[in-house]
C-alpha cells in the first residue's frame, strides 16, 4: 500500500514514518534533516501490511513542483493512505497549510479517489491551536482527524490505529491465525502472555493473552524493539566464543531471563520476527519449551509465508 506523507515544512513529517515505521523514539528523530524532494522506503507494517512511504518534503521550492504535470500523477496516483500532518505548534502557518491540503485534495480525487485521507496535529504536546480548530477547518464527514505527540507517546498509538483501520481481510486474517497458535502454544506451556513482533517496527503482529492477567494490556501500539535487542547484541560475544572452541554456533535463537517468579522468553524465530512470552516459573520446563517453539516457528513461518 502506498501511504502518501505531506505537510509545510517542520511538521514532523519524517520524525512520524520513522517513529512509527522504524520503531525509533524521541531521541532519535527529534533532530532530523529536512527531507529533500520527495523520500520513498518500503516497510512491512507489522509483519502484516507492505507499505511504501511518499514522505514528501515542505520547503516551498519543493511542494509546487509536486501539482505539476511532471510529478502530480507520481505523487498523488495509488496512494492507499494519505497522512496530511498539521504543525499544532505554529499558529502562523495553519492558512498556508490549509491552501495545500485543499490541492492536495484535488490531486488525490483526480489519481486516487479511494484514499483514506487523515490529518495529524503533530506536536501536541507543545500546541497553540487545539484538535477542536484543526477539525473545525480540515476535517469533514470523510476525514478522521488526530492530535499526536512523539514525546508524549500518543504519535504511534494514532497513527497505528488508523492505518490498522485499513488492514486487508487477508491480513487481519493472518493475525488471527497467529493468534490461535499462540493461545495454544499458551495453554500447553501455562505461559501467562506470548507475543509475535516485527523486527522491523518493533509492533505485535499478533499476540494471546492468558485469563489469569488481572487487567491484561497488549502490546499492540508498542515498538518492542528493546525486548529484541539481546539476541542481537550477543552475537559479537558469541562469535569470539566461536571462535575460541568453547561453543558452536555464534547466533542466538533464544534469551531467557528469570525475573521472581516468572520466565521471560524471547525467541528469534526468522531475521523478520520474534516471540515474546512470559512463563511460570513452577511450570517452566526448558526441554518442553524448546519443542514447543520450533512448532511454533515452523507453523508462523508457513503462514507468514
């Protein structure tokens, strides 16, 4: 699917696609370069959705180029998803802003009438015009518009929600499949909670939660990019041990930590995804787990595939 990205210039355009798309946070996007022209990158949203990102840049010399002959039908043809970010900041640019979207409306109705079109109050955390204004002059009965903060963490969980909105039927399907395997991958290990994620964002493909959680949460609008990250970074250990005759193979498939009375198990199940789950300690087996995972890598590979 094609997701088209505009905006006037520092809207927090690029910040967006990679906090939400590349899992990274504040600190790592709260200092970018100004986005050139026009940056495309494909993603796997969620293990789930293929995406490539039009993130087009707002400076002035770029956006008429973009309702020219020249550019108008590769910008604004088969977009799935269009993303109009408003900056909630800056009260001196919202008519500048309002006369682009407008045209962009036009565009979008010529190459792509059947876009789901979205505005972003980005910035919300430091506003000078509230989401009631920003409605009150972009939205209409088609156009679902959010306030968001990168900082404040609200920015992913947004951005996710609508565009899980327009998740296929084969891929909702995909996940559901994911999830019955998971629930019974649960009830034979007594785990408390097991997750599939991508790698690429950090965010649950699909999860099962157990009953026994008092007020279970998913991970749904979390990049757990974290919980990912050990696996990773024992590489360059293992290699060294490799190397040095004490073991045998230098990558990790599985991380465990015992914290109390719980297991946390995170499972490295192919380059793109991984499991997390959260074990019993009076019911944790190593033997049995370790069958049980391969089972489940087999069965989600198969599917994803």
């Amino acid at each position: 699917m094609k997701v088209l990205i505009m905006g006037l210039r520092a809207a927090g355009k690029t910040s967006l696609v990679k906090h939400v798309f590349e899992g990274k946070d504040w600190d790592d996007v709260k200092n970018l370069e100004p986005t050139e022209f026009v940056s495309t990158k494909t993603y796997k949203y969620r293990g789930l959705l293929e995406v490539t990102t039009f993130d087009v840049g707002g400076q002035k010399q770029f956006i008429y180029k973009y309702f020219t002959d020249q550019w108008s039908g590769k910008i604004f043809s088969n977009v799935g998803a269009f993303f109009f970010v408003v900056d909630s900041s800056n009260k001196e640019t919202i008519d500048e802003a309002k006369q682009e979207y407008l045209k962009a409306l036009e565009y979008l109705k010529k190459y792509s009438p059947n876009a789901r079109i979205f505005v972003l109050a980005s910035k919300y955390d430091i506003k000078k015009i509230s989401i009631k204004e920003i409605r009150k002059i972009f939205g209409n009965h088609n156009v679902v518009v959010e306030a968001t903060s990168i900082p404040e963490g609200t920015a992913r969980t947004v951005v996710c929600k609508l565009l899980d909105s327009v998740l296929s039927k084969e891929a909702k399907e995909v996940a559901e499949k994911i999830h019955k395997i998971l629930a019974k991958f649960n009830k034979k290990q007594k785990a408390l909670a097991s997750f599939i994620l991508n790698k690429g964002d950090g965010l649950e493909i699909a999860s099962a939660i157990s009953k026994e959680l008092i007020n279970p949460k998913k991970l749904k609008y979390v990049s757990a990019k974290s919980l990912i990250k050990p696996i990773e970074t024992v590489r360059t250990m293992f290699s060294q041990l490799r190397k040095s005759g004490y073991i045998t193979f230098d990558t990790a498939d599985l991380a465990l930590w015992h914290i109390k009375r719980e297991y946390i198990a995170v499972y490295n199940i192919s380059d793109e995804i991984a499991m997390f789950s959260i074990l019993k300690e009076r019911d944790f087996k190593l033997g049995k787990l370790l069958s049980s995972l391969q089972e489940i890598k087999e069965k989600v590979l198969k599917i994803l595939s």
